[in-house]
C-alpha cells in the first residue's frame, strides 16, 4: 500500500515495506524514548542526539532528556544482540518499526537497524492541524545494498572537520553506510603521517588531518552507522606526496604541491624497491589508524610520462619483459596490493586495478560505468559503482536517480554474480568545490542516490521521488547541511550593500541558471587553480535549478493539455515576464559589483529567450501559430542565448521546455490552434 | 567631512573622526598582513580571525595565510605596547587607520585598539566595478564610553557554549567590550562549583557550564577584547540555588529549579550567618574564577514574602532596629559586598543596591533610568546604564538608539560626574529566547545600541543609522550569528511539507509582523513556563519588521509629497494588495498545521487593515475624500484589528501608517483632494 496512506509518507530512501493506517501518534513535550534488549554507550548517544533531532523538528522542549523504562516510553526501541566492534561490510541493517496512536515500537537486530529505524521515525514526524504526529504505518525495511556510499574528495579542497561532521549527519539521516575519504591528491596530502611527517608538512599547506581528527572523525562515523574507508591514491594523483619524498617520484623533480587542476605527469616509481618499503610502512601506520577492513588504494589516471621519461625505469621494464605501462602499473598495484593484504585489509581501487591475475579479493571501484562492473562480476570480482553518481558533474536528481548498480550489462548477470556488485558511491570530486558551497553540490541531490542504494529496485518513478525530496532537503538544513542558506549568503556576498529589490532579481536569476555540466567548465574562461575564488555566479547556483524544473512541467503540462488551460498559461506567464524583465533590474548591480556584472551575458540571455517565450505563449493564447519560416530564427536565437550564459560558465535549464513552447506554437504543433 | 565620501562608509558604529578621499585600497589573492611593534600570540590569533574573516567576505583565497614582513604587507598593523594582562575599564582603546590606494597602516597604543581597528577595516571591505576594495580614508578613533557591555541571560534558558561565542564574534565587530553573564536565576544555576557541587547538579537540569568551558569562554572574550562580567544575583532570583542547598533560604521549601517566569518568592536568608559563611566560600571561588576586577551581585526585585512569614528573621528585624524588607535587604546587600572586596573585586549591582551609606567604590547597575543614574552619579557613584537597552522587549532600534547614558537627568551632570557614568549594557533577558532565536532579539538592534556607546553623541541620526544597519547585520550573519537565517527555518517547521505560494505567503505574514512589546507577552494567552516551545509566530517574528518600517517610510513621504507621487502610490498599493490577499492564501496551510492556525486571528487582522489602507489609497488617488465620519469606524476598525492580532501575542506594526493614510484621506487631510 505503499504511499497510498492518507498524509504523504516523506520517507527518503522510501522503505522496502511500507503499510500506513489512518490516525497518528502525538508527539509533544511528554514524548519519552526508553531502550530495551542489548544496549551500549553509542545506543544511549544516539538517543540523546534523537531527543536533539525531535527538538530541532518541532521545538518541544522535552520534560525527560534522559530515556525511560519501556512502560512510560512514546518509542520503544530494542537491539537484539551487539554489531561488529568493527562495522562490518553486508551487517545485518534490518529494523521494523510500528507507530500507533498509542505509542511505537522500533526492533533491530542490533544496533545499526536502530540507528536506521531512529532516523525513519524522525523522518516521519510532521505538523498536523493538532500538534505534531507520526502517521500510523508498519515499517520492515532493509537495504538493498550493503555498501553505500558517499566520497569527499579532501585533496583539492581541503574540508575542515566540522564540514565532513554535518555531512556524516545527513549520510545517517539517509541511511547511507561508507564515507570514502579521499585523503591524498596531487594538490594535497591531507593525513598526518608520523612516520614520514613531511607528506603532511610539505604536502597540505598546512590543511591535513591531525590522527587525532580522524580517530575522532571514525568514531563520530561509526556513532552514526558508517564506515570510513580511507584512500590514498597511487601511483598517480601524487604530487603532493613527492613534495616532502621527491626520491618516491619516476621524475627528476623537483616537486611541490599542485595548484591547477587536471591530470599531471608525476607518478610513483614502481621499479624501485625504496617506494615498496616506503609504502609498507606508510600503509602499515595507516592500516593501524583507520579500522575499516576495506583500504582504497586509487590507482587511476596515470599518463605514463614520468615513466617514458625515465631511462632506469625503460630499462626495467626490458630487464623484466614488461611490455607497456599499464603492465608496470599492474605490476605497481600487486605489489602494493600484497602490502595492503599484508596490513590485514581488502584492497579496492578504481577500474585501472582489474587487470589479469589481480586476486579475486579485491574489490573493483568502477568510475568507468555499469558494464566496466559487469565485467568484473563475470570474473568473479566484487565491484562498486560511482560511474553515474558523480555528484560534482552538475546532472539532475533524476538522472543519477535512474542509474541502477545492476543497470547496463549489470542486468543480465547472474544471481550470484549480481551478488558481487556490492552497491555504490556518490563522488564529489572537489575542483569546484569549498566549504561554503560543498554541501549544495552534494544535497540534496545524494539523499536521491541514496535511495538508489536502499530502496527496492522497483522504487524509481521520479516525480515521486520530487514530491518527497524537497521535504528531506529542508530536514537536512536541520541538521546543520548549508546546501540552502549557502546561496543567501554567496548572493549577498556578490552583490554588497543593495536594496530589497536589487536582491530578489539577483536571486531570480540565481534561481533561474545551472551551472556548466560535466567537465566543460575548464574550458570555459580562464584556467582555474585551487586558489581561484569560488565566489561567482556559478558557484552559487544549485546543480539542479527547482524553479526551472517546476516551471518546465507546468509547460509539459500546459501543452499536454493542447494548451487550453488559461490558469497555467497564466502562471507561465508570469514566471515568464518576471525572467523577461530582470535583466533591466540587474543593472545598477552590475555596474557597481564586479561579481554581477561578470553574470551579465547570462541574465541578458535569461531575459531575452524569456521573452521569446513569451512571443510563443501569446500566439498560442491568440491562436496564431508561427509559420515553421518564423519558428527557424527563433530557436536558433535560444541557442545563441545559451552561449552567452556559457560565457559566465552558465546554462539556462529551462531552454528546452522554452523550446517545446516554440514547437508547440507553431503551425502543426501540439498548440497551434489553441486560443 | 563624515559620511560625505563617495562610496557610503558602513561602519558601525561610525567613528569618531573619518575623513573619506576617492579612490580605494584593491583588496585580492595577494593582500598581505603585517604586525610590528608589540606583539603577543593574542595579535597572532587576530590576525588569523581577521583573514578568515576577510576570506569570508571575499572568498579569496590569500597567497599567505602567514604575516609577513611590512614591506610586503598590505596592511601594516602597529601597537605600541601591552595591554593589561587582565583587560582592564578604562584601557586606552583607540586606534588610527590611514587606508591609500597602496597600503594601509592600522596604529594603536595597545591590542586593544588593533582589535578594533582591524574591525574597523573589515567593515570598509566592499565590492567595487573592478574587485574587492576598501576605501581611501583616514581614521581617528576611540569609545565614547569605556564599559560596552551586552548581557546575556543564561538563567531562565541555557544557552550553549557555542551560541555565547558566536554573540562574542558579534561584539566584536561592533566594539563591545563587556559580556556581562547572568549565570543564576531561578530558573537555573548555570556555573559548575567545586566548592558547592549541588548548585549546578540540581540547580540546571544538567545544563551549566562546567569551570574548564568558562575558562576557554573568558579566554575567547579576551581575544576578541571583551572583559567577562559574571553575575550571581542574590538573595533573590535564586530558588536554582535553594534546590540543593534549602538551608540558604528563608523559607520551609521545599525547593526545586522553578518552570514559570515571573517575580517569586524565595530569597537568602540575612540573618542566619550559615548564608555569609557560604557566600564567602562560593564567592572566593567564582573570584578566583572570573578574573575581571568587577563581581556583580544583582540584588533586583526581592518582594520579601519569604522574610515576613519567618518568625526568626522578623525578630531578627526587631532585635537590629532593622524597621523594613529594603532595610534587611541593604543589610545583606552590604554583607555580601564586603565579601566581594574581600575576594579583591568591585562589586557591580542592580539599582537595589544603592543605599545610603554603601561605599563609594561600588558600581550602581540601572534598570531603572538615567535619572537614577544621575541621582546615583550626583553621590559620587559610578553607574551603567541598562533601561531603554532591554532588547528583550521587542523596540525598535531607533528607539534603543535614541536613548543616552548621559540624557536624561544625567545630562545636567557637572563633567566630573558624566565621567561617572561608565557606559551601557544591552540586556537580553531569555524567557522568550533559546539557542534558536536569540541571535535575532541580539542583532542587529544592539548594533545600533553599540553605536550610541562607542560613537561621537551627536552621531544620532536614525535615518542614517538605518542605512547602514542592513549592511552591519549581513556582516553579523557572516561571523555566524544565525539572527536571520533563523527565521526561514522556524517558517518551514511551522508550515511543515507546504508548496512555494505557501511558504512564500507564510513570509509575507512573518515579514509583516512583531511580537507584541514590552511585557504584554505574559498578559496574552496561556501561562509560559520554560518549557513552552519556542516555535509559534510570535517566536519566529523579528522584534523590527523591516517590510513595515520600509513601508511606513514610503507612506511618511507620500503624505509629505501630499499625495502625489503617483510611484510611490504605486509602490504602497502593491505591497497592499499582496498583505490584503495573503491571508486567503494561508488558508490551507492553517488548516493543515496548528502553528499557522494558531497565527490566524493575526493574518486576517493584517489582510482586512491593509484593505482599509487600500481603500484610503484609493480615496486619496481619486481625489474623494472620506468625510469625518466615515473615517471614523475605519481608525477603529485598525484598533480592532490590532486586538485580533495580540490573540497571537503579535502586533501590526504599519497600523500607524495605515492611520496616518486614512487621515491625509479625510476631508481637510494632507492628501484630501491630491488626485
């Protein structure tokens, strides 16, 4: 009966079985949570950060902070046995939860399912016209895959700890279970290493991760059911490491930290037995630090310069018959492989690791797509999915929605090999990325791909999943994410001193564009470096622009209906003549804020195309379609617009539904004759 | 030549003497930071605030994070020597700061002229055609008055570490330089005693802070410049204390922390020499504790209950020739000041506290008035002004700002007694405040309020304040204060799951609305308790509608113009049809969550007055007066309406407006016959 309940269900991910009933349960300031069964120290922190969570909700100011005897409780959690110590890979993260009007009952396996359950419950409550309340349901629900993850890419920006904390409290409160620290990269070393310092001294500017943080960031992670499985890539993506140790290098040097983006010739020189012993300590104290079983060893995107360049390595590769450089990177990675193994842990690592005779114990992380994991499974190996979900490329909810693990050739794997595709990553790689704006290239668009990973297959409609999503992306500003309020403040920021009315056409337009998608934004104006300042327009717009979406459906709406429907064509209307007149609001900013009048070419397309939107909604309105002789120059003139916006590294989203309206107005179109 | 520069100077508050030139001081990547002269690591941690600071305006991201040497700096920082290793009132706190297109040189004789200066310069940052700059100017500064204080009330509701270091941020920036912290209330003992371990564990419901967060709390302070001023308040206000130790009251009890607000009953008992005994104790640690040379004991609003019905102090009375309550209040008043001093602080009180009699040395608090002050300062005593800053009564800042330590009385003060007159504190009294809204009744009216201590007394124009006051509070939210991103989300937890129009009309009502003023809260609805949440209109209404004081100010010229601008006619009528129409967009939302409902008496009120107004618009644009007697029932009607809208605890602040249009409409009006 799933989302058939009478109050919308505002689940995300929604749960694998779902039965609501009529009448809810009250939550007010009487609301007491007790535990039953196994209990442990992170069960009772987690109840208190729930009492927090329900206070920021709804503001109750509850009478107990402590929890009660079951017999008094509103919600009565209990834990069958304990977890792993070590949370472990494919745990039992079941819970079922059952909320009447006269009280709940949250049941576990062990403790993970309560976490899961707690935030389901959380999740649900909701204002009615009495008070708050939870909708009656009977909740059982599982994952459908058991790693489920979120990386942060800390290398090319680093990430302050605070930042990656509220982080892990939105991948709690949707359910996903592996934070995957990027800790090394060409423009940073972010780990203290004690047994050799100058990775961190020489290799961050500063900017790493004390031992201390990451204890304390691995327990604020497993508090909240999530592992971290830490990757320092090699042998590419390195530089930073050669800063501090040039003798680990293929190249003369010398060396130092990264400051522009893209893929860079220094790698790791894999002929050379002080690099294994280097890297056995190094991975040896870092096995030690971080717990999880599984340790990422990247491996991607090396160019082979370095090593072409250097004669001792040529000669080796002679010496031992090794016949091009993805041989001397495969043979690279087995030795490091057998460290990591060695450290007590599973490798995994990007596509580039699967090459011929690698142990099956690996565990293949696939940048290349659903098919490149395919592959893997039909050889027996394990594999996770981040083609699809690259967070930072710009794409819609939707369309990372509809990207399935066991998508592509995926679908026609066997059961048991299907078992071998493990689930997924959201990667937000962080060139275009800082802490003010990080959390709004991540959410709420990963609480979609989140579902991807939980919720059964058959869970993929989008519109539903765009009727719960706004709700989940308010929650989680709740619990500290800035993906909402970063914009407020970035536009102010752009503007300076201005009026009421200077900022709300700022924000009409800010609310109105995307930012350049995939990679094409480096090609676009000057060449950026990690000392860019992510200050301009397209750095504070969403990925995935509500107002265009919302507006783009009134249109498919509109013409679906032979545009006869006099309320949306005026609703379209408006929208379209505030657009069409808010370049001339924009004016007086521009003139005094470098920042807006750099977003310039972009609010004059904005305007213009509105208006040719216009011109198409009033000869429908009017019944009097355009002559397809008509119709020619003025699509073409959307596209020309759309370059502009490029100019500022931006496009406008609603281009295409503007488009549909133009085909649509003209003679032979689905509202040509309308009036 | 102040105020009169070419790009508007938004500091605030205004300094004592700016001379603006053209030009400006290109602030980017390569902006540099130098100290010489004096240093110390307090200047060192400054300058690191200050470029994060910087970079949070700007989002540059700063070649060097390091100081540098001057020759290559930007801006050249130069104190001449230390301040007082324990801040002291009175300390030099100037500082000059000389602002050319090349560089910029901040001088001050001490740190704390450079905290303030560098303020100062982070204030002039602005955006410019060309970039970020600062303008040419050149700057004499120093306070006004030497004690500048904002208090917090912790007592009645805890608020976090976190939430007191962030308002410390905001003190900052606007130049106070005292926090005064009332630590114990009734409501709550909120400092951790080794000593007395029962006060805070059962006096706090386990919220307090313990010694090791007050130390790190005043240590934060001391870097930004701010002395920390704790206040005990004795014998009344202080059932917290009676929880765990009864023995110190002069009733039976038995006592617990108490849940309502209001004046009660509990006080110390003066006789018992167990209550001197005790005080010395706890008073000697807390001594030890806060290491500012003032102590402030409160002494307010004992009403004595308890001291009538106790047989042994009513003989006590008698034995002493103690002939009434104000008496045996001076008596103990007097005692604990003794103890105080014998710690080696000064004691700091509550008006109470003056009686004759009482040393000279000790400092009269004024909750009562500048002529209170005055009288006070005639005697030879020392005073701080706190009546016309309570911030918790919902004024406007341009009443706040109108009010002067040295009007009143105290301004027929000979120069020897002004000198007495140290300054002013803000009060932030918390019945109606927690860790949610509080940055909201704080900022950015008390920016206002530290202008009027820090500025020049005849920098007093309200209209000037006002523009700049916009730009001050943005600048606030950047530290992290929360005093306007708060309300979107008390909004969204009041509307629940709501579309765009909603949410959108739901702003409009906020954005229109005040909570009523003064102490009328308590008088209107249900009794509060401190466990009434915070999450109703009247909570998430800022205590200054700015759409209201825009409007009013559009009226006020209309009228001035007699009424015929037919823009500005334009302009009201607009935001009148939008407050006339919005109560009908509430509709569903209301019935759909309490909390709007709840607000409903309050929308209607505000939808039907601005129907009025538009029909006295409409009057006046068609040159049709009302005649007397059909204005009559209308200016009523606004009463009324105004009545409906306290049901809620809220008041309508363009009411005055709206008369003023129904008057100019009416026959002999200012705008009876303007067409």
């Amino acid at each position: 009966m799933r989302a058939q309940s009478p109050a919308p269900i505002n689940l995300m991910p929604m749960a694998a079985k779902l039965q609501a009933g009529s009448g809810s349960l009250k939550v007010d300031e009487n609301f007491r949570l007790s535990f039953t069964g196994y209990t442990e120290p992170r069960l009772k922190r987690a109840g208190k950060r729930f009492l927090e969570q329900l206070h920021a909700r709804t503001a109750l100011v509850f009478a107990s902070r402590e929890t009660v005897d079951p017999a008094k409780a509103t919600l009565v959690v209990t834990a069958d046995q304990a977890s792993k110590a070590i949370q472990e890979l494919g745990e039992d993260e079941s819970y079922t939860l059952e909320v009447t009007p006269s009280g709940a009952k949250l049941h576990a396996a062990n403790p993970l399912g309560v976490l899961h359950g707690l935030q389901s419950f959380l999740q649900l409550v909701t204002i009615t016209p009495e008070g708050f309340g939870v909708p009656m349901v009977s909740i059982q629900d599982q994952p459908r895959f058991a790693w489920r993850g979120l990386m942060i890419d800390c290398g090319r920006h680093f990430m302050p700890i605070a930042v990656l904390e509220r982080n892990l409290d939105g991948m709690e409160a949707v359910k996903l279970n592996v934070f995957h620290w990027h800790l090394s990269e060409n423009q940073g070393f972010r780990a203290e290493s004690h047994k050799y310092p100058k990775l961190h001294e020489l290799g961050s500017d500063g900017l790493y991760y004390t031992q201390e943080e990451i204890r304390g960031l691995i327990e604020y992670a497993r508090d909240r059911g999530i592992r971290v499985v830490p990757e320092f890539d090699m042998p590419g993506h390195s530089t930073a490491w050669f800063a501090g140790y040039p003798e680990l290098a293929s190249g003369t040097g010398p060396y130092q930290v990264e400051r522009k983006w893209g893929i860079f010739d220094p790698a790791m020189n894999p002929t050379d037995e002080k690099t294994y012993k280097f890297l056995n300590e190094f991975i040896g104290e870092m096995a030690k630090l971080f717990p999880d079983a599984f340790f990422h060893i990247g491996g991607d995107e090396v160019n082979g310069k370095e090593w072409d360049a250097n004669p001792s390595i040529q000669a080796y590769k002679k010496a031992h018959a090794i016949k091009d450089n993805i041989g001397l990177q495969a043979y690279f990675s087995g030795r490091v492989q057998e460290l990591v193994v060695k450290h007590g842990k599973t490798p995994v690592g990007w596509d580039e690791i699967l090459v011929p005779g690698v142990p099956k114990s690996i565990v293949v992380h696939s940048w290349r797509g659903a098919d490149s994991l395919a592959a893997a499974a039909k050889q027996g190996y394990r594999g996770i999915l981040s083609n699809g979900y690259y967070i930072d490329l710009g794409w819609s909810a939707a369309r990372h929605y509809a990207v399935d693990p066991l998508g592509g050739a995926a679908a026609n794997l066997s059961r048991e090999e299907q078992k071998l595709v493990l689930g997924g990553e959201a990667t937000m790689w962080s060139e275009y990325v800082n802490a003010e704006n990080i959390d709004s290239r991540i959410w709420p668009r990963t609480a979609a791909i989140a579902e991807r990973f939980w919720s059964p297959a058959d869970v993929r409609n989008p519109a539903w999943m765009y009727s719960r999503l706004p709700v989940v992306s308010e929650r989680l500003e709740e619990l500290g994410l800035t993906h909402r309020i970063y914009q407020q403040r970035m536009m102010e920021r752009m503007a300076g001193p201005a009026s009421p009315e200077e900022l709300a056409a700022l924000r009409t337009l800010v609310e109105a564009l995307e930012p350049v998608k995939d990679y094409s934004r480096e090609k676009l104006g000057q060449e950026p470096t990690s000392q860019t300042p992510l200050n301009r327009l397209v750095d504070a717009v969403d990925p995935e622009s509500e107002a265009s979406r919302l507006f783009s459906s009134v249109v498919d709406d509109y013409v679906a209906g032979s545009c006869r429907d006099a309320a949306k064509a005026g609703e379209l209307r408006g929208r379209l003549v505030q657009w069409a007149g808010n370049d001339a609001r924009l004016r007086l900013l521009a003139e005094r804020s470098f920042l807006v009048k750099e977003a310039g070419p972009a609010s004059l397309a904005l305007s213009q195309v509105a208006e040719v939107a216009l011109g198409a909604l009033d000869r429908i309105t009017q019944g009097v379609p355009f002559t397809p002789e008509l119709e020619k120059p003025l699509v073409d003139s959307l596209k020309t617009s759309e370059m502009q916006a490029h100019k500022a590294q931006l496009t406008i989203p609603v281009l295409a539904a503007f488009q549909r309206l133009l085909e649509a107005a003209t003679a032979g179109g689905a509202c040509a004759n309308a009036k």
